[in-house]
C-alpha cells in the first residue's frame, strides 16, 4: 500500500513545483504588463486543472500510466505511458539546464558546466530515491526557504531605494487582449499545465478531493508570488530594462545597496533558483521512474539514476547557449510537446475513459 502525503507536504510540493524556476525567469515579457499575465491565466487553468482532476476522479484515483493503459488499451496505451517517461525527463532536464545557466552567470563562470551538472544530478537523484514521502517533507523545508530568501530579497530592494512602481507605467499599454493572449501562448503551458506531473503519483495524493482542495489553494499562492515577482522586477529595472533581461530577478538583486554595506545579494537569487529547481527536478526524475516501473516491471528506485544521468546529459545538449534554450522552451517545446501532452492526450484519454464507463454502465 502507498503512503500518502499530508495536505501540507502535498501543498508544499506544489507550491515549490510551481514557482521553480519560474520565479527567477519570470513570466516570459511577451507584453510589457508581464506580471498580469500569471492573473489572467488563472481561468484557463482552471479549466486545464479540472481535465486532470476528472481524469482522476473518473480513474478512481490510478495513477497516470495505469490511467492510459485503461483508456488506450495495453499496446497504445504502454506508447503513451513511455512518451510521458520521456517527456518528464526532458523538462527536468530544461530545468536543469536553468539552474546552470544562472550558475554560471552570477556564481561559478569559470567552472566547466559538466562539473556543475554533474553534483546536482547527484543531489536530485538522491532526494528522488526517497520516495514520495521524502520529497513532501522536503518541499516544506524547501518552501520556508524559498520564501524566506524572496521576503529578504524584497525588502532589501525597498531598504536601498530600487522600487519605483513608476516604473510599472504605462499601465495595458496594449490593451487587456495582448495580455491574456500570452497568458495562453506561455504561462497556462508553463509552470502551470506541468502539474500533470503528479497525476503519476496516484493515490499517493490522498484523492480527488484533497487534489482539488490543496491544488486550487497551491494555484493561488503561485499566482500571488510570481505576478508580485514580476511586479517587483518591474518597478526595479522598468519595462525596457525588463524586455533585455535574462535573469531579470538577479539583475534588480545587483541594483541592492545599503549604505555601501550590503550590496549585490546575487547569492539570495541563486539560493532560491538552487532550492526550487532540486524539488522540482527530484519530482519529474521520480515520475519518469514510476513510468519505467510501470513498462518494465523492476523496482523504480533501481531506473532513478541512470535516468538522473540522462537528465544531466540532456541538459548540456539540449540547447547550444542560452538563446537556443529560451527559445526552444517558448516556440518549440509549447506546440510540439506541452500541447500535445499537456492538453490533447488528457483530454482525450478522459473522453475515452467517459465512453468506456458509459458503455459498461449500459
């Protein structure tokens, strides 16, 4: 019988799964109000969230991979269940690529990227192999933490005189029409429609109703951080500044400056990009074993490491520098795998499960 998590480690989880990398990214500046564009979002993800939560209500709490077997049948339905496996790998290993990319920036610029790789493929293959249980207890460490280091963060920007909400304006200066346009081109496929992620957890969540509760509530509290987020970098660096920014969070970290005393806090930024992209790394790596558990029938604990190292190592090839990986995550990955995997294959597997439940009722 499975553990199941707590409504504290199951928000936790969540809510450190959703800011991630996100929360040092931001949302992408497709339209200069970027910090509306996680509010507008919220109502097509709720709609996207409630396809994963009568998935699971319908599946009668089956985990992901169970969930496609039962709709596809054993043959298409085992192609699906390795499709997500991989799927879950790659965008750990984006998110990975992430973290080495901030490293590299603001911490360790003359270490190979291989070596910087390398320790954290150990550290999340090691908080994977500790099952769900370990990784809700860590997630509420995680979470203190994460939001300890962003409440400093901000009030040290507000010490040093770099928050201008000037800055902000002009306020839908493209009308509310762009804004909700990019919430549908960027932020409902990431970070929000890779929830989907812990529908491979099964009934490890403790059911549809606690899923429905703790994820609206996790939902909330995202959208809350990340829009503030956003907000923040905005009356820090202005909206110019922000279309040219990469790590637009790290750049306003540079800008703090308390009586010539405290200065550059570039390491609060990396903490909570580290922190968040070891939970969240640690979650897909652990999904993508319970699928290989699923096809192949072995422990899953003995596939985590050697697809930890496949994580790493696509990580570094995943994309030549920067560029080719930010725009790989907004172009191609959205409409060659988030859709697909994140919209069209849950909803019709929900609709064939549906038939399939009428037709037995008949």
């Amino acid at each position: 019988m499975e553990s199941k998590l707590t409504g504290l480690q199951l928000y936790a989880m969540m809510l450190v799964f959703l800011l991630g990398t996100s929360i040092i990214y931001g949302t992408p500046r497709l339209v200069p109000d970027s910090w509306l564009i996680d509010i507008a979002a919220i109502v097509p993800y709720l709609l996207l969230t409630g396809i994963y939560l009568a998935l699971f209500w319908t599946g009668c709490d089956r985990n992901l991979y169970e969930l496609l077997v039962a709709a596809w049948g054993k043959h298409f339905g085992k192609l699906f269940a390795l499709g997500y496996s991989v799927y879950f790998l790659y965008i750990a290993s984006r998110n990975l690529r992430d973290m080495v990319e901030l490293i590299l920036t603001a911490l360790l610029r003359n270490t190979p990227s291989f070596v910087i790789v390398l320790a954290f493929v150990g550290i999340v293959a090691y908080a994977a192999c500790g099952g769900i249980i370990a990784l809700g207890r860590l997630s509420i460490l995680i979470a203190g933490m994460v939001l300890f280091f962003f409440v400093v963060l901000t009030c040290l920007l507000y010490f040093s005189d770099s928050i201008d909400l000037e800055r902000v304006l002009p306020f839908l200066s493209e009308g509310l029409g762009a804004v909700a346009g990019a919430s549908l081109r960027s932020s409902i496929w990431f970070p929000y429609g890779e929830v989907l992620v812990f529908l491979a957890f099964g009934s490890s969540l403790g059911g549809a109703k606690t899923l429905r509760k703790i994820g609206l509530f996790s939902l909330l509290s995202a959208t809350a951080i990340l829009s503030f987020s956003n907000l923040l970098q905005t009356s820090v660096l202005g909206i110019e500044n922000m279309k040219y920014s990469v790590f637009a969070l790290l750049d306003a970290a540079r800008l703090i400056n308390i009586e010539n005393f405290i200065t550059r806090m570039d390491a609060l930024v990396a903490f909570i990009i580290i922190f968040g992209v070891i939970v969240k790394s640690a979650i897909f790596l652990y999904a993508s074993a319970k699928g290989a558990e699923f096809l192949f029938g072995s422990d899953w604990r003995g596939f985590a490491p050697s697809l930890a190292l496949l994580i790493g190592a696509l990580s570094i090839k995943v994309s030549r520098n920067n560029a080719e990986h930010v725009s790989e995550g907004l172009v191609y990955a959205i409409y060659w795998l988030h859709i697909p995997f994140q919209l069209a294959i849950p909803l019709a597997t929900l609709l064939l499960l549906r038939l399939r439940l009428n037709h037995k009722e008949a």
